[in-house]
C-alpha cells in the first residue's frame, strides 16, 4: 500500500455541531494503479485529495491518517509535508491557466519545481526543463519553454502542468479534476499520456473526478463518494459492468446516456446532493434513491464486502438489477 | 475580489468613461508632470535667475517682463524659486511616501504570509499608528530633534505606511487564494518564493495607483508643514515656506502667495487625474 488512509474526517471549524464534509473515509491505494475518486460536488472528494498534502483550506480540521509509504501526513508540520510536496507526490489541478502563475514563462515555472527541491541550479533546472516538455509530448520543446501560459493551447498548458508534477520524479500522482476545463479531444489525449507516464514511470495515480467517462477510460480502482462517505469501492471493471450501488448505477446511466444522441428527455439522477448542513437521516442517498425503503429513511447503513466490492447500502443492486426493498440478502 | 475591483471601478469610470475629455485631461496631466520632473531634476535648466539671489532694488515687484512671477521682499525671483521649489516640495513628498510604501510592503506581505495569530496581532500594531494625529507627531519630532524637512519626512512617513501596509495585507490575503498559489505551494515551492515570486508582483499594480495618488496628498501635508513652520527653513524655496513668508505682504504683493499656491494645486490635481487613470487601467487589466 503507498497510500493508505483510515477514518478520514474532515469539517469547517472546531464547534461540536459542525457537519463532516468527509466523513469517516478508509481506502488504500496500491503502488502502480490508477485509483480513480468519483463524486458529484460537495461529497469531499477533492477535500480527500488536498488532505493528503496538507493543503486544506483555512479552517478545516481533519482527523484519522494518511500514511504515505508508511509515513504520517495528516496534520504534520510544513516542514514534513513541503518536501514531499512536488517531491514526491505530485499534483495537478483542474485549470492549468489559473493554475500556472501568468508573469513567468512555463519553463520557467517547471524549473522553479526543480529549484525549490534543491535538485537542480538555475542552468541545470532550465536545461530538465525543455527535457521535462519533450517527456509530456510537446512539440518544439525549446520554444514552449519561452512561451508564458497564455501563449500556449489549453491542452499544452495542462501538459506542461504534468510536467511540472512530474519534475522531481514523484513516485504518486494527484489529479484533481485534471480533465474538466479541456475539451472532448485534448481530454483524450490528456488521459491517454497519464496511462501512458503510470506505465512507463510506474506512477501511482489518483484522480480525483466527478466524469464517469474519464473513470472507464483508465481506472484500475474505483471509489465513489457520496456525502462525504463511501457508497461504493472496488475494481473499476466490476464497478463499471454491475454496480451495486444505486448512487453508482446512476451516475453509469447519466454518463452512458450523455455521450449517446439526444433522445427524449436527458437522464439525471433526481434531486441534488444534499448540502453539508442539512444532510438526511439514515441513508444519505434516500431521498435520491429509486429503491429507497422505510430503514432506508432510519438507519444509515454500514460498509459491507459484496465480493470484491464495499459497500453501503441496505438494498444493494444484484447483477445490475435493481432489488426490491424486502428481499435483499 | 469583486468588491475591492468593483470600487476602484466606480471610482474611475467618471474619468475613463468619458471617452476624450478624460483621455485630453489624462494626457495634460501626464505632461505637467514631466515639466514637474524636469523642474525638480534640473532646475538650473528651467529658472531664469538663482532662486536665493538677493537684489534689494527689485524687492516685491510685480509680475511683468523680466520676473513674470514677480519677486519677493528680498527681490529675490518667483518663477525661480517656485521652478526650484519642486525639488524640496514634491522631491520630499516623493520620498514620504516611497519610505511609507517600502515599510508598508515589507509589513503588510509579512501580515498576509503569517499565521492568523501573528496577522492579527500585526495589524492591531497599524491600528494604534492610525491614530497617530501627523500634525502633533510632526510637532514633537520637530522639538525633539529639531525641524527641518527631514523631520518632515520621518514623521508624515510614521503615519504614512499603516496605509500601505493594509493595503498590500489584503491583496496578499486575497492572492493566496489564487490557484496559481495554491498550485506553486502544492509542489512545494517555499513561502519567500511564495510571496516574491507568486504574490508581490501582482501587488505592484494597486500600490502603483496609491503611490500616484498619495504622491498628490503628501505634497498638501508637506507644505501644510512648512507654512506651519515646522517644515523647511528660509530661504529653501519650498512652496508651503513660500506661502508662509509671503503672508506679511498678502495686501500689496499677491503673486507671492498666489504663485507657489498654484504650484501646489497643480502638482496634487495632476497626481490625482494620473493615479485615477492608472486605477482605472487596473481595473480593465483586472477584468473588472
């Protein structure tokens, strides 16, 4: 296990009564694989993948563990986590344009990464950096080196925000959303090189997303989120084919359905994600779910193996078909 | 973001939105201004006579041919000592405010990087020298170690940098939130390459627009100093020791005050029209 993290909480504030935005979350994720977290908005799930480096937002308090290659990271000092920052986990956000810094050339930007780990002097650094470019596949590295991040296309601008996540020869990868401001094409091409530098560089990939169509093009792992808990995690495959989850089998049939021609009406999960504050009793779900029945509404239920699967739910889907409340095992 | 972006705005649309009269006012402005460097940076070029000439025959002479400001109770001449003045009246409030706003950079990025604790207790220290009143401050520096334009400078900076110090506060408060930021400091980049490197050069654009702005404000309290008597020492031609000198002959000789009060308003309107010009190409640059 290289990432490893056991009864994850996360909330706003020290009060009692503060909800938790993550709420009690356990996985562990296999050096080498491509661990995908899918959640819609508001379940936790990029809250889980800045919690890993420290880099929660101003007053959120986390509790339980995050050990990295055995090591503690959940509330350790800026001096523990700075080094393993861009060292040896790398991370890449959603937006590569706001996310690059607009008044340094991107060379530039991937040779501080260099500089700031002490790896490389300023020649040096400028030299890894072109090389760096070449390694995420942009053509005429040399001159996207010079270029600021405006210059350059969307997709470029995220390359090259791999490669600075890549500099120090991370062994782990964080992606939060790294697909969403780019189009349909350059996403493509954007999942293809991550498969491709996991491959080759035997990288530890999470990615963090709420597209399902990014979960089947490259997950080895599934973990689905809802409200700030696990509704469903398991491999990819068996995820994918037969969800047990209602939540999952939702999420499955709105993306199916997104990518196929308008026919009559567009398919979506009823109902929004309950906000933080006001999340239901029993199953959080419930309100949402087609086969929501009376413990549903009262008990929340707890996470149970279902083959290779875990999962929460009273009335779990069999064989992708939906079980009647009442006759579920 | 919104709400500091959105009061700069209405602040400037008056001027930028007016179309050519703010563009024609912005442009005048701009070339008083470089007359104003050249005045303070090379008078000897500019002035016709030196400005502490004295010549008892010419005394209090009306403005005509050979002193188009007229001259002074020494016949010393008034275009000379207004073009020479520059250097002492806007040369000091430059300074005032440069020292004010190089404090207040270094305070208020310190501010913005600390933790909430020291932060607070930061700018608990910039409240108490917000209440500094400059005028008695001014007073007992010049008691203390005696009055003369560098007393000027170290008590109007006193109470300058508070100003600044908020200011860049709060737009490094606001850019660390940015995600390119947050991007540098999840790959690990330290906290002065942080600040130096991420933060304060999107820090220079707003504190341009004040510097400009204060520049004009600093001048009126410079000179409010000295006509006051706590600022320069005749014979400096300093334009607020200018106008305290020619109170006595107010009745017969108008020039003598009209003249360096004329400079005065100038200089701080031209200051003004720059700094809302430059406030208001932020903001456009801003996106706003």
């Amino acid at each position: 296990m290289i990432l490893s993290v056991r009864d994850l909480r996360i909330r706003f504030g020290h009060a009692a009564a503060a909800p938790f935005a993550v709420d009690g979350l356990d996985f562990d994720v296999s050096a080498g694989e491509i661990f995908v977290i899918i959640g819609e908005s508001g379940s936790g799930k990029s809250l889980t993948g800045l919690s890993v480096l420290g880099l929660l937002p101003q007053g959120a308090v986390a509790s339980g563990s995050i050990r990295f290659d055995g090591q503690e990271l959940l509330n350790q000092p800026e001096a523990v986590l700075r080094p393993l920052r861009g060292g040896r986990i790398g991370v890449v956000y959603q937006d590569p344009l706001s996310a690059m810094n607009p008044v340094w050339p991107v060379g530039e930007q991937i040779a501080e990464v260099l500089r700031a780990h002490g790896l490389a002097g300023r020649r040096e650094a400028a030299r890894r950096s072109v090389e760096l470019l070449e390694r995420v596949h942009i053509p005429d590295a040399p001159r996207i080196a010079l270029a600021y991040p405006h210059e350059i296309s969307g997709g470029m601008r995220q390359r090259a925000m791999i490669a600075m996540a890549l500099a120090c020869g991370p062994r782990m990868l964080i992606a939060d959303e790294p697909t969403t401001a780019l189009d349909v094409t350059i996403k493509a091409q954007i999942l293809e090189l991550l498969s491709e530098l996991r491959r080759e560089l035997a990288l530890t990939v999470v990615l963090i997303t709420h597209d399902m169509g990014v979960v089947a093009e490259l997950a080895d792992r599934i973990l689905v989120m809802y409200a700030g808990k696990v509704a469903e995690l398991g491999p990819a495959a068996q995820i994918m084919n037969r969800p047990s989850h209602p939540y999952t089998q939702a999420l499955l049939f709105s993306a199916t359905m997104s990518e196929a021609p308008a026919k009559a009406d567009l398919p979506a999960i009823r109902g929004t994600a309950p906000p933080i504050e006001a999340r239901p009793a029993g199953c959080r779900f419930h309100p949402r779910c087609p086969q929501a029945a009376a413990d549903c509404r009262e008990a929340a239920p707890n996470l149970r193996r279902l083959g290779d699967v875990l999962l929460a739910c009273h009335y779990p889907l069999l064989n992708g078909d939906a079980a009647r409340p009442g006759c579920a095992p | 973001m919104s709400g500091t972006a959105s009061s700069v705005t209405a602040h400037t649309t008056r001027l930028s939105s007016t179309g050519w009269p703010g563009r024609v006012l912005l442009i005048v402005a701009w070339i008083i201004a470089a007359a104003l460097a050249v005045f303070a940076l090379m008078p000897h070029l500019v002035a016709p006579y030196d400005p502490i000439f004295l010549d008892v025959v010419d005394r209090l002479r009306a403005p005509g041919l050979s002193h188009p400001f007229g001259t002074d109770e020494g016949g010393r001449d008034i275009l000379s000592r207004v073009i020479y003045g520059t250097r002492y009246s806007l040369g000091v409030a430059v300074a005032i405010v440069i020292v004010a706003a190089l404090i207040g950079i270094l305070y208020g990025a310190a501010a913005g990087m600390s933790s909430r604790r020291t932060d607070d207790l930061l700018m608990r220290i910039v409240d108490l020298f917000f209440g500094i009143p400059a005028l008695v401050l001014a007073l007992a520096l010049a008691a203390a170690i005696g009055r003369g334009l560098d007393t000027v400078v170290l008590s109007l900076a006193v109470v300058w940098w508070p100003g600044y110090a908020r200011l860049v506060r709060g737009e490094v408060l606001r850019l660390r939130e940015r995600p390119h930021v947050e991007a540098a400091r999840a790959l690990g980049v330290g906290t002065w390459s942080l600040l130096f490197r991420h933060i304060l050069p999107f820090v220079v654009q707003p504190v341009n627009v004040r510097i400009t702005t204060d520049i004009g404000y600093a001048l009126i309290a410079v000179t409010a100093l000295s006509f006051l008597g706590l600022g320069a020492e005749s014979p400096t031609p300093e334009w607020g020791l200018l106008i305290r000198d020619s109170r006595p002959y107010f009745g017969s000789a108008w020039w003598y005050l009209v003249f360096p009060g004329v400079m005065v308003m100038v200089t701080a309107t031209v200051c003004s029209i720059i700094g809302d010009g430059l406030a208001g190409s932020e903001a456009s640059s801003r996106g706003a």
